[in-house]
C-alpha cells in the first residue's frame, strides 16, 4: 500500500499520521492529536470511565474524517496503556468497531517499546524513553536488537490519579513525582546507570512540548523538535515554573497545547527524574516514535 494512516489511542490523546511509501520510506503527510485523557481514573477504578471513552470515540472519529480526506489505502488503530489495564476494554473496542468499522489492536507494553524504538532510533544503538499517559516505556538497543525493554507504570496522566495532585503542584508536588519515580525504579530498573546511555531519546506529547515550550514555538514545527537538546538543569527548571502555576496559567505557556497544561507537571518531573535517576544530563526529543515504528513495521510486511 502507497498511503497508510495510523492511529494511536493513549492514555491521554489520540494521535494520527498518514504517510505515503517512497523509495526512502515513509514521507508523513499529516499529523494530529486530539487530547481526550481517556486513562483518567484508570489506575483508582481499573476501569475507563464513560465520559473519557465518549470523548476518546469522538476524537478518533474526527481524527479518522481527517485521514480520509487523503484516501489512504489501507488505515490501522492502536491503543496502549490505558487499555491494557481497564477491565471493560472490551466493551470499548466495541463501541469502536461500531462506530468507526475500525478494530483495535492492543499492544502489550514490550510491543509498544519496540515501536517507540524503531520509530525514533530506526535500529540504530541507543536508549529511547516513550513517555505516555499511562507509561514510560524504557527501551535500550544495540546492533539493531533490543537489550532492555521495560514498560513502568509511570505515566503523565497516571501521576495525577496516584498521587491525587493538585492544579497547582507546586514543590511539594514535585517532591511526591520525584519519589514515586524513584521508588519505582528501585523495585524494576536498579541497575539503569549501568546501560551507559550518555543521551536519552525521549518521544511524547511531554517530549514534543518541553522542546516547544523551551523554543517559544507559537505554531509547532516538527523540524524544530526533532532533535532538540534539552539539559537536565532546563528540565528541572521548567518543573518548578509550571508546577507554581495554576490550570489557567500553563494553558497561555507559549509552546505548550492548553489541552496538556494539567499533564505537564508531572511528565517533566517523570523524565526529569529518570534523567537524575540514571546519571545523564542531557534529552535528546524526538518528533517520532511508535507510530513511524508501526509504519516501518508494515514496510517489512
């Protein structure tokens, strides 16, 4: 097939992309996300909740009229951790199908590591970080095979169910992420500083708006993202900035998508940390990830 779309439903946003097959590979077309927080509640109930599926339906219906204006051939769907982990995910990918014709796969979290892999390093050697609603993906390769694929329960939306954080997190919130961060690497990853990983690739929607947000971006350009440099002293900078401001005040940052003020805090302080945690101090942001890996996938199909 020449022109595929793909659609990732998150933890917190529903993502497209269309691209078209070239000698090369893939040339994107187009890309968008729809913020629905569709893992809100999540981690408490075990459940995804009415509200968050009726507006995850809604944003990949109008995600899905977007693709079709460029007649794809062929069109896949994927969701990852806020769908593993609710027990009525069948009933949604029910009312999907229904909907949209579309059938969901869900990816396990090795899977969805793989993806973030390939699409953001392309088999070269290197650590990824893929940080979503629901979780962050630890991903390490070298020579082309994965070395170490972790998913850790440590998402940006799932911070704000297990930790019940305020609008305004302030230090005391930063201080609450920064163990719950560590405390959790402790138990999966005590051994991560070994993997000598001098930069971290991270990708995202926390990824992609701390290098917007760094750049003062009023429109996002991919080009400007990909391969931003962010320090570990920026990061930890733009931490306690966001984090003394309330709801209404993150949503006028330059950079930063209104719908993603509330995630924002603790997606910072989760790479932020991770960067602490394993001895590096520097983030290399990506503007691709799981779904140019998914892509690259079907290339070899």
């Amino acid at each position: 097939m020449n022109r595929r779309a793909v659609i990732d439903v998150g933890s917190h946003g529903v993502k497209l992309l269309v691209a078209e097959r070239t000698r090369q590979g893939w040339t994107t077309l187009l890309k968008d996300v729809v913020v629905t927080r569709l893992g809100d509640g999540v981690d408490r109930a075990g459940r995804l909740g009415e509200e968050p599926m009726n507006r995850t339906l809604d944003g990949i219906s109008q995600l899905q009229q977007k693709a079709f204006s460029l007649r794809p051939e062929g069109m896949d769907i994927y969701a990852t951790s806020a769908m593993r982990d609710a027990v009525n995910r069948e009933e949604f990918c029910g009312r999907l199908q229904a909907r949209t014709g579309l059938k969901l796969e869900i990816l396990s979290g090795e899977q969805e590591a793989e993806l973030a892999y390939r699409g953001a390093l392309d088999d070269q050697d290197g650590g990824v970080l893929d940080l979503g609603g629901g979780s962050l993906e630890v991903i390490v390769g070298q020579k082309g095979k994965l070395v170490l694929q972790k998913s850790l329960q440590l998402g940006a939306v799932r911070a704000q169910d297990a930790l019940d954080l305020p609008d305004r997190p302030g230090d005391e919130g930063i201080t609450k992420i920064q163990s719950w961060v560590r405390n959790t690497l402790d138990r999966q990853l005590p051994n991560l500083a070994e993997q000598n990983i001098d930069v971290w690739t991270a990708v995202g929607g926390t990824a992609a708006s701390i290098a917007s947000m760094d750049q003062g971006l009023a429109v996002y350009d991919s080009k400007k993202i990909q391969g931003c440099l962010i320090s570990l002293r920026r990061m930890e900078e733009w931490a306690r900035r966001l984090a003394a401001m309330d709801l209404e005040e993150r949503r006028h940052v330059r950079g930063l998508m209104p719908q993603r003020a509330r995630a924002i805090v603790p997606g910072i302080v989760i790479l932020a940390s991770f960067m602490r945690y394993s001895e590096t101090n520097v983030l290399r942001i990506s503007d691709r990830g799981s779904m140019e890996g998914y892509l690259l996938g079907k290339i070899k199909c």
